[in-house]
C-alpha cells in the first residue's frame, strides 16, 4: 500500500515535538509551523493543506496560555475555535482524517468522579471555551475525525509544569503549590505514541469512521499539582535541590485570572475499549521522564 501523506499543524509544540518523531516513521510527514500558516488567516490554512494534499491531518497547534485568554479572547478563539473548523471543513471535503487535541478543561470540575466523553461540558474560563468550541467545529464539519482530550501536559520541552518545578526547585527554599485541583498528568511522548497506535489502527476510510469521535488521552491514576510538584522536587539531585519544602497551599491562596476545574480526571475506558490503549500511571511516566 502508498505511506499515507500526513500533515501536522505545531511544529514546535511539546506535544507537536514528539509527534514529528513518532509519525515521521510511518507515512510522508509534512510539518507546518507559524511561519508556514498563520492560524488566525484561514486562507493560509487552506493554502498550507492544499499544498500538502494529505490523507491524514494533525492539528497539535492551540493557543495555550490559559491567564492570557482571559484578555486576550479574540486571538485565542481564532485559533483554538475558528482553525480547527476550517482545518475540519478542508478535510471532509477532501476525504482526509483530521486528529485534532483538546482538553480537561472543557469540564467545570464539579463531578468529584473521572469524567467520561459523555458528560456534561462547562468550562470556567475563556481557554476551555474556545477549546470546546473548536471541538464542536470540527464534529460540525461532518468529516472523518480523532478528537483527543488531553491533561496536564508536561514534557521536557517547552513552557510546563515540571521544567517550572525544576526550575523552583534549584531557586527557593520552599515551593507553594496547590493542593485541590486534581487531574491526570500525562507526558507529551506517550500523548504522540498514543496517536500513532491510533492511525495504525485505520487501514481504511470505513474503519477511521467507524471510530470517529471524542476520545480522553491520559495517564492512569490522579494527583494533585501538589502531590505532582512532591514528586518531580523530590526526584532532584540532593546536590542541585534547593528547596527543601514544597508547601501544600488552596487555590484560594494562589489567585489566578482564569478559573481552573478543580476536579478534571478523565475517564479513559473508551479510549482503551476501541484501540486497545491504557496510558501507564503517571509516576511510572515521570520516572521515566526524569531518567532521560
């Protein structure tokens, strides 16, 4: 059979990173970055797919900086919302399967019990509303589609969590963290091999509608972004450790613009009950990460 050509929005992206190492291997891989489309110009995304003619498209690209939508609302719907509509309408219409990510944060945190793809959305703040709405542009577009929630993305590239809990660890004495908002840390690279399982799945157009829809893509088990923060500190060499507290604290007491779900553990049976798919526990996928 052909390699598949496959077209991936985020070049440099920490999930987009890794997705360049795992897709490379299994079909003609074409990556976009902002020099390449600008995903608030819907002509450049045309342009940039009629260009690549692929079978298959990724859109690892978001606007992510969950504070500044809260200001900055416009440009965070242009590309969380509007993009992935238009990249949706160009793959229906040509045919091509578009995976596309979203996030925990489409949920209010109010169920106390993993949420599965079938509950009730609420976001609290603008970043979860336009993700949400990019979500429903893409199921609106009627074509072939992955669309993947993800939480508490970390990896050892870009702006996150751990390279900021690295970072504090050699600078401060003692780390304040919250301790009542609970989700699912989940490395970036089981995020992109989790992916490629997923296409290597579909042989067939038929089997990729078959299982067209919403999945959620997490590691196992649940924490704390404080029991998150005790683990990755602690796991620092004794010699470049300065911190010797990591302090657990309320949201109450670290105040932020956007409201953020203090419960968004997500569910991921239907995920593991269509491809097979269970992510490891979170500390097995940290251990991992540190060691590297």
């Amino acid at each position: 059979m052909p390699r598949k050509r496959l077209l991936l929005f985020g070049e440099q992206g920490q999930v987009a990173w890794e997705l360049r190492r795992t897709l490379a291997p299994m079909a003609d891989l074409t990556c976009v970055g902002r020099a390449g489309a600008d995903l608030t110009d819907p002509d450049a995304i045309r342009r940039a797919i009629g260009a690549a003619a692929p079978d298959v498209i990724v859109n690892a690209a978001a606007y992510t900086a969950v504070d500044k939508a809260e200001t900055e609302t416009g440009l965070a719907t242009r590309i969380n919302a509007d993009a992935p509509g238009v990249m949706a309408a160009e793959a229906a219409r040509r045919g091509a399967l578009l995976v596309h990510y979203s996030t925990d944060y489409v949920f209010a945190g109010n169920k106390g019990t993993p949420y599965t793809e079938e509950d009730a959305t609420g976001p609290l703040g603008a970043y979860g509303r336009t993700k949400l709405a990019g979500e429903e542009a893409v199921r609106a577009a009627g074509g072939r589609h992955l669309i993947f929630r993800l939480c508490w993305v970390y990896g050892n590239r870009g702006a996150n969590f751990l390279l900021t809990m690295q970072r504090l660890a050699r600078e401060r004495d003692e780390v304040r963290v919250v301790a009542d908002q609970h989700g699912c840390p989940t490395w970036s690279r089981m995020i992109a091999e989790a992916t490629a399982h997923s296409l290597r799945c579909l042989h067939t157009p038929d089997d990729a509608r078959a299982v067209s829809g919403t999945y959620h893509l997490c590691a196992s088990g649940q924490a704390t972004w404080h029991e998150f923060a005790r683990a990755i500190i602690e796991a620092e060499p004794a010699d470049r450790r300065r911190c010797r507290e990591v302090r657990a604290i309320p949201t109450a007491e670290y105040p932020t613009p956007a409201h953020r779900p203090a419960y968004s553990v997500l569910d991921t049976t239907k995920l593991e009950r269509v491809f097979g798919l269970r992510l490891p526990d979170w500390r097995a996928s940290l251990g991992q990460v540190l060691e590297g």
